[in-house]
C-alpha cells in the first residue's frame, strides 16, 4: 500500500461567492480576485471523475480537476444566506459557463464538520453518482445512513487496484456478536412536570432573573458613556466622593438600578487601558445577596432516573479480519498488525491475522454468510460483520434478504469491478 497520497487540486468557494444572475442561470460563482485552487488527497470521488474524463494522468497531475467544485457555507449563516444555499442545492450552480449540480449522494461527517458541500460537472453528474453508488438506491431507508454510507468514497485514502483479483476473493460478511453487560447502572432523563406550587416558585425565579438582566443591560449604558468620553474626567479633588464600579465593590456598594445609566465623570484605568464610569456614594445601595438560579428538576424540566438493567454491546463494531496473504497482496504493512480499509459500502478496521489458518483450526468447514451463501473456511479473504457492511439500508418490504441493496456478495463484487 502506498505512502504517500497523491494530490488533486480543486476549485473551493464560499457562500458569498455566488451571485444571482438571470433566472435560467439562477446563481453563478464569481472568483474572488485571490481565489487559488486548494490541494486536497486522493479519493475514490476525485479519482473516478478524473478516470470518466480521461484527464491528465494522476502521478503528473498539475492542473485542476475542474469537473468538481466545493462550496464551503460557514457557520452561523444568515436566513438569505440559507435560502441561498438551498437554492444553489436544488437549482445548481454555473461556474465558468458550465452548470455544477450538487451531489446529493454523500454527506460525510467532515462534511458537517467543514460545512463543505461539492458540487459536479452536469456532464458527468449521472454517471458519477452510478459509480459512487454502484447503481443502487434503496427504496426506503434513513436518508443520513445512505448518505454517509455512500460518503465513504470521499474519504482521502491510498488507493489500491482491486481489479485484478477481485474475481477470487471472497468476502464473508456474518452477524455482530453482542453480548450483555449485566447489572448495569443506566441513568436516562424524562420530561418533569413542575406542581402549581412549583410553577409559582419558578416564574419568581424568572423575574429575578429578568431584573438582573434588566441590571447589567443599564450599567452597560452607563459604562457605554465612559468609553465613549461623554462624561467629565474625574478631578483630583473628587477621587475620594466618585468612585469607580470596583472601588465601590470594596464597600459593599453599587449604583442603584435607577442610577446606573447615570455615572458622574470618568478614569483612565490603566490596567486595562479603557475608561471607566464613576458614582457618588449617594447613587448607590447595598450589594445584595447574589440570586443564583438553581439548576434542578423543577427549573430544567428534566428528572434524572436510574435503573439497573442489562445492556447488549458489540464489543467488535465496526472490525474485520483479513487474511494475511491477501493483506500482502494490498502491500499492508504487517508489522501495523492491521488497517483502516475502504471499500464501497464498507468501513472497517481489518485485523490482519493467518485467518484460514486459523478458521481450519477451530475444525469448521464453511461458515455461511448473512445471505444464506456458504464460504469453505480455506477460501475466506475477508471475515467481516455486519455493522462494517453499510448496505443494510431497505426499511420495510424488500426482495432482498436482511434489507441489503445487494443479494448477495457475487453482485457486490461483479459492481466493485
């Protein structure tokens, strides 16, 4: 397997570099004067749009993938912001006389994580996502299962050709073995419902709450006017009759709610290099006692329950073993002891280990997979679970066994060709 990943570059914008045209072009992307295309690693996605456009050879790639584009939407976007957005999701996007389609097929986590969308050449956009999604579409499912599972293709990996020997190897996928952890202690939430009395005790706790708002919001005001200079400087004279917030603090004292928008003069403090708002003593009142709003069942509307029961884990998710012959026909290295592999649908982590060998030797002649198919255990590349073979996506009725898009692995591996 190789080391080093090979690079693409590709164009990556931001919202705001789409601009409304005419409503047959609806959105077009106008480059920002420093706009630079961004390197980014191989995967399967930049690979097979490279490969259906016959472009430049990827070991020499200097130019840009210019069939893929990226538009990256930022956190705490505006309500015009999104309704851009979604236009640009639904209606395309044009880019250098060319329309760009989104491509709605794969949402991955660092997607969410990036706030990164990619968008596609409408060209190639069918015959992309034929590829990415080896032609299958389940016919009801959880939409963020298909699209994650469909995401595995953008992950930035080393790619390996698998066409050569993909006609023997043999895949078994099994059930997850879970077990129970017993007596355990679970702690879950309910809504609580808070008595009348309950209620009462509440709304005061929020109208307290309103009033120390209503507090800081005045002296805000007040502290305002220092920084702005619309206050006198405080004379010597006075040091000792208008003090600051702090200074006042010392004495047990504060502004009044009526006075605090209302400071006498202003002092350079130093320390943090700003000015501060003064007050006489005739301006201020006892520092109350702090109110502090209890966190509890009757404020949150959350009680917190706990029983003992037992809990099932899959102590193995999301980990397969694969043999250590054909390990090192990928090029693993097999002092790792194993690795993170991709295939399409499937994501795991592969413990590398004499796998034949070792199922001979447990005495078993064939184990048979999820799809009724029986593997001789002196055959068996890829032992994986279920919970590493994303294709379990039908909900509902379905012609396939176990809700797989596949009948079985001779289909999944005549698709991965």
């Amino acid at each position: 397997m190789k080391n080093k990943r090979k690079q693409y570059l590709i164009n990556q914008f931001r919202l705001w570099d789409l601009e409304k045209c005419s409503k047959e072009y609806v959105f077009k992307i106008v480059e920002p004067e420093d706009h630079k295309p961004v390197q980014q690693s191989e995967n399967f996605l930049f690979h097979m749009t490279n490969k259906i456009i016959k472009g430049t050879p990827v070991d020499n790639q200097s130019n840009v993938l210019n069939e893929i584009i990226t538009i990256k939407t930022g956190t705490g976007s505006t309500t015009d912001e999104k309704e851009k957005l979604r236009k640009a999701l639904d209606e395309g996007v044009w880019y250098r006389g060319c329309k760009y389609l989104f491509l709605d097929i794969s949402l991955s986590g660092s997607q969410h994580k990036t706030c990164k969308q990619y968008f596609v050449f409408e060209g190639i956009y069918k015959k992309l996502k034929e590829v990415l999604t080896l032609g299958k579409q389940p016919n009801m499912t959880v939409p963020s299962k298909y699209l994650t599972a469909v995401a595995l293709m953008t992950t930035s990996c080393n790619l390996f050709n698998i066409k050569d020997y993909i006609d023997q190897l043999n895949i078994c996928v099994i059930e997850d073995l879970e077990y129970d952890l017993e007596n355990q202690s679970i702690v879950y939430h309910e809504a609580y419902t808070r008595t009348e009395e309950e209620e009462v005790l509440y709304q005061s706790y929020l109208a307290e709450m309103e009033k120390v708002k209503a507090y800081s919001k005045t002296l805000a005001k007040g502290k305002e006017q220092a920084r702005n200079k619309e206050l006198p400087k405080r004379s010597k004279a006075n040091k000792e009759n208008q003090l600051t917030i702090n200074q006042l603090k010392e004495e047990g004292l504060q502004p009044k709610l009526e006075e605090a928008d209302k400071p006498i003069s202003r002092v350079f403090a130093k320390g943090i290099y700003k000015w501060i708002p003064c007050y006489s003593r005739e301006q201020c009142e006892t520092i109350p006692e702090d109110f502090i709003f209890p966190v509890d069942k009757m404020t949150t509307g959350i009680e917190f329950k706990e029983e003992i029961k037992d809990v099932p884990i899959n102590f193995a998710d999301g980990t397969a073993l694969i043999d250590i012959a054909f390990a090192e026909r990928l090029g693993m290295k097999l002092e790792d002891q194993g690795g993170q592999l991709r295939f399409p649908y499937c994501k795991a982590f592969f413990n590398i280990v004499e796998l034949r060998k070792w199922l001979k030797a447990e005495g078993g002649e064939y184990i048979t997979d999820l799809f009724g198919d029986k593997h001789p255990v002196d055959t068996i590349d890829i032992l994986m679970t279920k919970s590493c073979f994303k294709a379990f996506l039908e909900k509902g009725e379905t012609e396939n066994k176990d809700g797989c898009l596949f009948k079985n692995m001779v289909e999944y591996k005549a698709l991965i060709k």
